[in-house]
C-alpha cells in the first residue's frame, strides 16, 4: 500500500514551523489562541432596565416591517383610564411592536408641575424619560432629560435650538390645581420637539424615498401647543417641511376648522382630506383612485395624526363621575355610567377603527 500526501500542505507546515522557531529564538511568543466570544450580560433586574430592554427589541424587530407614511399619536393623562378603554388595550396587543406606551412627565421638560402624561404612539424612536418619581426629574438634571443634540439636515431639525433653559429645584413649585386652565393643559415644546424629531427621523432612516413635506394634523389641538410651536420654528427660518393643521370644537387663534370629532364615524377621513386640501391638494386629488398610503407616498408626503382626546372623563378628578372600575379576566376597566363618557367612549372607538383601517398596524 503506497501513502500519499498533499506537498502543498506539507511545504506550508515547514514553513510554519520554521516561523515558529525565528520568532522564539528572537524573544518572541507565538500569541495565546483568541477565546470564544462570551454570551451577552443578562438583563439586570429592575422595571427601567426592562422597559429599555423591550424597547430595543422593538425598533431592531419591527421596525423595518414597518415602512408607512401614516403615523398616529395620542396623548391622555398617564393617571387616567384611557389606557384601559378597550380598544386601546385591543391595539396594543394586536398591533404589538408597531405601537407603543410611551410614559413621561411634564416636570422633565421645562414646567414647573409634575403632569405624568401617556403616549400611544407608532412613532417607535420617541423615548421620552420615564416619569416622575420613577426618574426624578430637574433636582437631579438640573435641564430637560433627553433632547438630542444630533443635527438632521435632511429634515431641517437642529436640536441645538430647541432646549429651554431652566432653573435647577429641590421639588416641584406648581400643582396642577394652582395652574390655569391653559397651563394645565399645554403640553411642553422640550417635549413636542422630541416627539417630531423622532418622527421625521424615523422617515429618513426607513422611509421610501425623500420625504418633501411632513404634515401633522391635530386633531384636538386646544390650546394650540403644536401649532404654537411649528409656527415658532418657522419664523426663526426652520422646520420648513413641517406643516400643521389644527381642529379643535370651539374657535381659536390657531384652529384652521372647528369640527365635532364625534359628530360621524368617519371624522378623522373627513379631517384628514381638509388638512390635505390646505397642505398638499396633489394627494386629494390621487384620492379617487389611489388608496390614502399610496398617494401619500406617491407625493413623498408623511402624515402625523396627533390625538389629546378630551380626558374629562377619563381623568383622576372625572372617574368618580363618570366611570365605574370593574376587574375582568382581560383586566381592569372603567365602565361609562354617564352620557357624556359613554359618548367619549364611543368617539374613541371611532378614531381606533380608522387608525386599524389606514395605518398598515394591523395585519
């Protein structure tokens, strides 16, 4: 029996052998062999450590199956019951990584109260800082937790400019009770700035194509704390693709129209196409025979739809009134016993069925 044997491998093997030698006759030292790469740390215990934990599962799972230029935000006391109404709950679960519960409050973001707030957002970037006490807030900071200092040209967000300067505390010098009606309901710029910034980032990152005009529709805009602040950027020469269209039941300086949200169950369609004749009437005009999504992109057009629904119903200070908690196997719920909070109720169902019919959340 005759062995063979490869003379390539077998030239190479005396070469490295004789490499070896030099190297040790030199006062060199072949290195230890590389260790096998360990398993991550595991994820420390604690509420915030596993709220991050989510959250980054989130955008790195589900993010890029999503990639829709229809965005919806609602913002509704945290202490409040909205969170319980069922259709919210049915969202969350169905629509589970493309919406999300975003939880601050206002005391991170430049207000001298402690208003805990809650975001049901499909913006899933906007990461505001946990609420206060759970994160203390400014006797700890000392400034707004979390605004970004990145600088996005492609949207025309400079962050620099968007901090509001404020003085450090031992403790919160208003209350909700002392504030006037239009103090207690503003929500912060700090806080609006964050919420947009994540938003148009989110289209440049993921997005199809170069978005040309980002338009916010507020449905209920109150006292006017987007338009207030889109119209401020916009005289200091930025956010010059940001629009905004503001409604709200009663007249103000800043509402373009004064529609009744619960008068229709299609209000938000019909809020959605005046918002559009104003801003961008090239996508109305696709609307016969292109679907809301593909005429939106077709004219590279992205579309926020920010709801503060009305919460005196669903506030701590209505519940008393208008609502009765009732635990169920699915979990808690506050039931209207009111007319005024079952018409809430239904109002909300209303906008939920939209935002599942047009969003592209629920497959």
């Amino acid at each position: 029996m005759m062995l063979t044997f490869n003379t390539e491998e077998h030239e190479q093997a005396q070469v490295d052998t004789a490499m070896a030698a030099e190297a040790e006759t030199s006062g060199l030292h072949t290195p230890p062999p590389m260790s096998p790469p360990q398993a991550p740390p595991p994820i420390k215990s604690g509420y915030r450590y596993k709220l991050r934990a989510q959250r980054r599962l989130a955008r790195t799972q589900f993010q890029d199956a999503r990639v829709h230029p229809i965005d919806i935000c609602f913002e509704n006391p945290l202490d409040g019951a909205f969170k319980y109404h069922e259709g919210v709950v049915a969202l969350l679960t169905d629509a589970k990584g493309l919406v999300a519960r975003r939880e601050t409050s206002y005391c991170h973001y430049g207000v001298q109260h402690r208003k805990r707030t809650l975001f049901i957002t499909s913006v899933l970037q906007f990461e505001p800082c946990l609420p206060c006490p759970t994160i203390m807030c400014e006797p700890l900071r000392g400034k707004p937790a979390q605004l970004r200092r990145d600088v996005d040209h492609t949207t025309e967000l400079d962050l620099n400019d968007l901090e509001d300067s404020v003085a450090p505390r031992t403790r919160h010098g208003d209350t909700i009770a002392t504030l006037g009606k239009e103090d207690r309901n503003r929500i912060p710029f700090p806080l609006l700035k964050l919420l947009i910034y994540a938003w148009c980032k989110n289209h440049v990152k993921y997005g199809v194509g170069t978005i040309r005009v980002y338009l916010i529709v507020d449905v209920f805009s109150g006292w006017g704390s987007l338009t207030k602040l889109v119209n401020e950027m916009h005289a200091q020469g930025k956010w010059g693709k940001i629009k905004v269209f503001s409604n709200d039941i009663v007249c103000r300086d800043h509402t373009d129209i004064e529609f009744d949200m619960a008068s229709t169950p299609d209000a938000v369609a019909i809020l959605v196409r005046f918002a559009l004749r104003a801003h961008t009437p090239l996508v109305l005009e696709e609307l016969g025979q292109l679907s809301l999504c593909d005429a939106l992109w077709k004219h590279h057009v992205a579309l926020l739809v920010h709801f503060s629904t009305p919460c005196e119903t669903y506030s701590v200070d209505g519940l008393g009134t208008h609502r009765r908690r009732q635990a169920t196997a699915e979990g808690l719920r506050y039931n209207p016993i009111t007319e005024k909070a079952t018409r809430a109720d239904l109002m909300n169902s209303q906008i939920l069925e939209w935002i599942r019919r047009e969003c592209g959340l629920i497959y």
